[in-house]
C-alpha cells in the first residue's frame, strides 16, 4: 500500500503530471495498491486568493473554501487523465466525492472520518485512486478546507486509515534540512528526524510540512519520508525513532517570517484579561502564539502576542470589538519580525542553551523582542532584518555546519 | 422571483463581477427573491479542455466533469464574496451541494431532481443564492456537466422549479438576430420568437443560447429573455406567442460550423444497418444530425451523418468497433463543412422555399452536400466557404434584410 502526495511545484505543468504518472502506473503495474494527493497546480491557490481578495479584503471563509478547493480539483482531474491515457486504471475524487468528512470551522476544518470502504473498493480492483488534497465535505454537504498545505494532511490521514508503511511525501526539497538552505548556504539534510523534533521544526518554520499533518501522523504512527520530486533521493524519514539524537543537542534551526506580532495596549490588569481578549480568536480558528503579557502601569497592563500574518487582519477586527467592551488602549501590529527556533531533544536536557542563544545574539546586536519555549525548543522574536546574520550564526554556534546528513553520505 | 444567468463573457473580469453584485444587490434591496447562476469566467473552461487534452486526446468524461464543473465554482464563490462585500447576504452552491441532482452520462447529463426546499430555506431569508451553473451531481456522487452551454440549463430549471416568471439570460449579445451578425450586417435583432423557431435557431447554430435550456423551457413554459448585460436593452423574449407571426414566412437563418460530417462507405445494405451503426453513438450520448443513406452498389451502402465537432473523434472510435464487427469500409471525416438552416413557421405553409433556396445556392455556385428539413426548418449542408456568400444572399432573399426588429423600434 503507497500512499503518495504531490505537492504545488511538483504539479505545475502538464510535463510534470505526465512524468508522476508514468512513476504512479510503474508502481500499479508492480501490483501495489497506489493513492496519489495532489496539491493545486503551482501558483493556482494565490491566483484564486488574489481574485478573492480583489473582491473583498475579508472574504468569507465559507466562500473561499468553495473557490480554493477547485485548485486541487483540477489537479486530481487531470492526474486521472494523464494516468488512463497510459493505460492505468484511475479514478479521480474531489470533496464532492465525500471521501473524506471533516468537521469545524472553514478553512482550517478537521478530519472526521475516511471512507475507507470506497477507498478499498477501487484499490483491490487496482484503480489508482488520486485525491484532491486540502479539502473535504461536512455534516452540512459544505466544502471546507484543512488549512494551508493541507494536502499533507488529507495524504497522512488516507495512510493511517488504510494502514501504509510510510507516507511519502514529494515537495520540491530534498528533504528536512537543519535550517533553511536559502537563508544558511550549509544548512545540511537530514537523514531522520522524530516526529516531535519535527513537530518543533515544522510549527516554527520549516514549511516542508504541515504542522497538523505532522501531528496527525505522530498520534496514528504513521512514518513520513519526505522526498524530493526532481532528483533521485532518500529524502528524510520522520518517525518515532531519532539518529544519532544522543549527539546532537540541537537537531534544526527554524525561522519564520509568516507571523505578525498585535500588541494591546492599556488593558485592564484583571484575572482572566488575557483569556478574555484571545478566547474569540482562537474560537474564530486563529492560532495565538508566542504571548507575553507586560505590567505596564499600576491598574493596567501591555499583552502582546503573535498571529499568523494572514489571519492578522481578521485579528484585528474581532480584537477591536472584544477592547471597546471589556476596555483597553491600541492595538499595534508589527509585521516586520521573524520568529527564530532552536529545536532538539537537547533542549531539554542541555539548560545552558537559551543563555548562550541570548549571548550569540546579543554579540550581534540583535534585540530580541518576544521569548518563547518548550521542552524541545527555544523561540525569539526578533526585527526581520537581523534573521540574515542570525541564523548562519547560530547554525554554526551549535555545531550545524558539521552536522553528518544524508546528503553527505550521497557524495 | 428573479432568476438570471450570466454566461463567461459577462464575468470574464472582478470589474465585471462587482457590476453584477451592484446590479444583483440592488433587486435584492428592493425585496425580490433572487438567484444568479454563473458560467465559467472568459475563456476558462476552454483552459481547462486545453489541458485535458494536452493529457490525452480522449479524456475521460467523468474526470473532464471534475475538471470543468471548477470553473464555475470559482466564479459562484467570487461573486459571493462580491456581493457580501457590498452588505448583500448571499451564499454559493455548487455540485457538491446536492442542490441539482442528475442521472444519465457524464458531459451531457439530465437533471432529475432540484431541492428547491434548500433554495427555498436561503430565499426566504432574504439570501441571494448564486449558484454554480452546468454541473450537477448523480446518485453516485459524482459531478456531472449539464453539456456545452448548460449554465443555461440550470437557469431554466430553477426557474421552472420556483414558478418564475421569467428566466433572464445575459450574454454578450443585445438578443436573437435574424443571423449572425458577424456573418450577415444586415442581421436584425428580433424582439420576440416561439419556442418552436428558437428550437430551431438553437438547434443550427444560433449559440445565444444551449438547446437543451430551450427545450426545457418549452416544456415547464419557462419565459426566457436574453438580454446584453453589456447595454440596456429589452432583448428578446423567448415563449409560446410570436409576433407577426404570419408576416414573416422565415424567421431568421443559422449557421453551424461545429459539425463534422462523418461518411462510412461500403457498408452491407440490409434493414436495420443505420440502426446497428448509430445506436452505440447515440447511448454514448453522441448526438447525431442530417443522415443520409445512398445506395452506392448493389449489395452495399454508404452512410452519412453529422455529429458535433467535439464529439469526431470518439464517434470515429465507436464506430471502428462497429465496422469491424458488421462489416463495412472506411470511415471518412470532413471538417470543413458548414450547415445553413432557413427557420420560421413558414416553412410549414410556404412549401416553395426549399426549391428557392436551392435555387439561390445553385445561382451563386454553392454545391450542396447534403439536405435536412423539419415542420419549421430546412437545412443544407454546404463547403465551409460557401458561407460568407450564401449566408447573406439568403438573408435578403428571404426578406430578412427588412425585417422590424426591436432593434429598429428603439432607435
């Protein structure tokens, strides 16, 4: 059983549809039963986000479900086409097709249920079953949306009902790298990786993966590889099981530059003011990051927070509300910071790490604005323009540069 | 109750789109029901056939469904989000949303079943329900296409469904002409015309609007008005009284050149032999026009009939089967034909015209290919270049040149 997902670079052309389904029919004609995800075409998901926007700056959710969801639509239409017309059996299935049931508020909906026994009906007739990934249909027949990058989801989800020795994922990297290449030049592959260390990795950064997708196949033990579509590689391996994490104290260096940080002023300092002000975000499906709340006069107080940069606006709009009734000053966004993570295992038991962290950067002269840490992770925020200098100083501090990777074993 | 359908030209652009919120919001200010069905934005069902077939030459239709029914997705969810923008409640419906459920084959499916309940439920909340024209869904859950132009039919079946008094159509035209303004100048725009002539015209090439929508609301008596959504204009009705009925002998003139006429030489000469050769096209969902049957030699026959261009090459694949079972010789196609239809109720009465028009054809040196004729039609087959001379030569002969339109009377 393979369970294959394709994500928007590797669908960009009609070349490249061609290519993935002569890999696929290669497959089927071994006898394996085959379930290809495909993502939106390249760029579809903006072009159809753009239109949207162009309407209205707050495009209702229920709407843009419907519209984003035709992306991967497309793309399973003509994976099908391309896989018959080389003469492997296909069948195509959008969120029309109820395959995949999901619960929840628009445009980050959950997964509820797969209907496995539709999905093995085709496949023990060996019929390549190819999947639009990102979307599925709820308890009122609506179209909803898993979140971006949703396609890995939906191929995580399809492994762990039908049982899959690994999810394989096809993106246009190599693999899950210590740090992100175009920003540190010896960033190195990874050869494995665990899920929680790529849990840490893909919330804070690395965009190789899904973060829900990542956590959907660490709860059902599903192991992802995470591949790359353009050359012949191992890729990384994503399990319960690390290398070499002994050595390492720290495994990847995250960055992420997606985030706007909104400061409210002047609130009233009051048990329960922060739960007040962020509980109608979270209901509304914003996820609310990196808090920090400030005594900033006797009776009031600063809370200060990051949001995705997409859902900054929406923030905005239902924070305003929620201050004209419960009080409080301004609400300051600040788009220009980026968000810096050291992920490990090491983390944990290596206290010293944040302090020297804190030291490199401050040998730079970096201001760090926000500080935020878990067991396997140390997070800054800081201005947007130190991530430059930052990262390849880190990367080297903590002994990245000479990491052992996969990539070096290939050469 | 308001029922109108706006084709891909209307809402090729979010200019275009935002016109149709301002004009759609301000129905709906004014208390009346409304629901808006939507084709494709400009050329993009056309993109997506190009990429179809860049995949393979005779794509799946099950899958092309899949593929087509998204360009009408996107625009319901567009101008959703156009309207709500405005302050207009308004919300998108799909295939996936059961509200058109069909049966029969893929790419020209019938519709069985409207929720008007769920129509209903929006309506009466004074929600403008924009619906996603051309697609429905069949009992297996899969989306179906209504065939090329079935916005229209969508529209007219909502609207027989909800007793509406009329059924707008906006195109990119002021109406029906007596022919194609871009072949004949003289063309004049009629401000009235029977179901029965419009079936005709629709049938032979006058593409304002799909057949099948026509039929359909001849059947429910549907009023239909087609309508420019580009200048103000009263267009031209469509329902079961003409006007000046008796004055005119022929109505107006239409040219197809979407057909391909197939020719099978040499096929055994014995009763039933059309039938055993037509029927696999016909339960294929191939419509097939103007046979002719002529005894080429004693024992055998040849065959001659017209499909849609669209529809060549699968009838040739159908038809090799065929041949090679019952025997026959080649299959022959041409594509660079032309069909000329003279309609009107004079037709019925007036039984000079055919030998008129052959008369004027053979005057200007047009060979006919061959000839078709109904109660309220005749039709002729002709090289494709014949067209730019018959056409307009017939329009004057028949009076048409002079005929009173709407067009005049707004002048």
């Amino acid at each position: 059983m393979i369970i294959q997902k394709y994500g928007g670079t590797s669908v960009s052309t009609e070349a490249q549809i061609q290519g993935i389904a002569h890999n696929v029919a290669h497959l089927s004609a071994q006898g394996n039963p085959i379930v290809v995800v495909v993502s939106a075409m390249g760029n579809e998901t903006e072009r159809l986000l753009n239109l949207a926007h162009s309407l209205s700056p707050t495009p209702n959710r229920r709407e843009l479900d419907l519209l984003l969801s035709t992306g991967e639509q497309v793309t399973s239409a003509l994976l099908s086409i391309a896989l018959q017309r080389i003469g492997c059996a296909a069948i195509s299935m959008g969120a029309a097709h109820s395959l995949i049931r999901t619960r929840g508020v628009h445009s980050s909906a959950y997964i509820n249920w797969v209907d496995e026994l539709k999905l093995r009906r085709y496949l023990d007739a060996g019929t390549v079953v190819v999947v639009s990934g990102f979307q599925g249909v709820n308890d009122e027949g609506d179209i909803t949306t898993l979140g971006r990058g949703g396609s890995d989801l939906t191929a995580v989800a399809l492994a762990a009902v039908l049982k899959a020795r690994e999810c394989q994922i096809f993106t246009d990297v190599q693999g899950v790298y210590t740090a992100d290449p175009r920003l540190v030049p010896r960033a190195k592959l990874l050869s494995n990786i665990t899920f929680e260390e790529m849990l840490e990795m893909a919330c804070f950064g690395a965009q190789v993966l899904q973060l829900r997708a990542v956590e959907f196949a660490y709860r059902y033990n599903v192991p992802l590889r995470v591949l790359s579509c353009f050359e012949e590689c191992e890729g990384t391996v994503i399990d319960t099981e690390g290398v070499n994490m002994e050595d390492a104290e720290i495994r990847g260096i995250a960055c992420n530059r997606d985030e706007t940080r909104i400061m409210i002023t002047a609130v009233p300092d009051i048990p329960g003011i922060a739960a007040k002000l962020l509980a109608p975000l979270i209901t509304n499906g914003i996820h609310v990051d990196t808090i920090v709340q400030n005594i900033a006069a006797a009776d009031s107080t600063d809370l200060t927070f990051t949001v995705s940069r997409l859902d900054a606006l929406k923030a905005v709009e239902i924070l305003r509300t929620t201050v004209e009734n419960i009080g409080g000053g301004e609400i300051l966004l600040d788009n220009t910071i980026a968000k810096i993570s050291l992920i490990g295992v090491g983390v944990r038991t290596h206290t010293d790490i944040a302090a020297r962290m804190f030291q490199i950067l401050a040998d730079l002269n970096v201001n760090i604005l926000l500080i935020a840490a878990s067991t396997m992770r140390i997070s800054v925020i800081v201005k947007e323009e130190a991530v430059e200098i930052a990262l390849p100083a880190l990367h080297k501090a903590f002994g990245l540069d000479a990491a052992v990777s996969s990539a070096d074993n290939l050469q």
